[in-house]
C-alpha cells in the first residue's frame, strides 16, 4: 500500500511540475497547460519504466543466473524420470522400447 501511495504521489508532483513549468514558459491557457501536463506526465513515466526495466540491477541479474541454474538442474532430472516412466512401462507390458 505504502508503495503504491508513493508512485501516485511522485506520478502527481510531476504532473504540478510539468503544468507549471510547461504552461509558464510556453505562456498556455490553463486548458491548454493542462492537457501539455498531463501527456507529458503518462509520457515521461513510461519512458522511465522502459529505461528502468531496461537495465538489469544485481538483483535480477542475480535472479536470472538462479533461474539458469534451476534450468540445468531440472534437464537431467526431467531426462532421469522419463527414463524411470520407460522402465516402468517397458515393465509392466514386457516389451522394451
């Protein structure tokens, strides 16, 4: 919840900013002003969410050499229990494949 309060309240600062900022130095009717502020402000955030996403922190870099290592280790065990489904079939019918 905290977190969520948090980028509303950034995502709402930037939106005062950029209506101040954009509609005093383009000298825009407030209508206008606002309308600049708020595609400006939808704007600037997805261009940080793209940059932000963009770039793996430690994080996930270390999440992602994890989730490489699961992957090796689950192959051979994938490979030994289908191993172990063909002994059990060839098994039970007799007949080996």
């Amino acid at each position: 919840m905290g977190n969520r309060l948090k980028s509303f309240s950034l995502a709402a600062c930037l939106f005062v900013f950029l209506f101040v900022v954009v509609g005093a130095s383009l000298r825009l009717r407030p209508m206008g002003a606002f309308l600049a502020a708020l595609s400006g402000t939808f704007l600037v955030l997805h261009g940080m969410k793209r940059c932000w996403e963009s770039r793996p922190g430690p994080a996930r870099k270390a999440e992602a050499r994890i989730g490489a290592m699961e992957a090796r280790l689950m192959v051979p065990q994938a490979q030994d229990e289908a191993e172990t489904l063909e002994r059990l079939a060839s098994h039970e019918t007799g007949v080996k494949r």
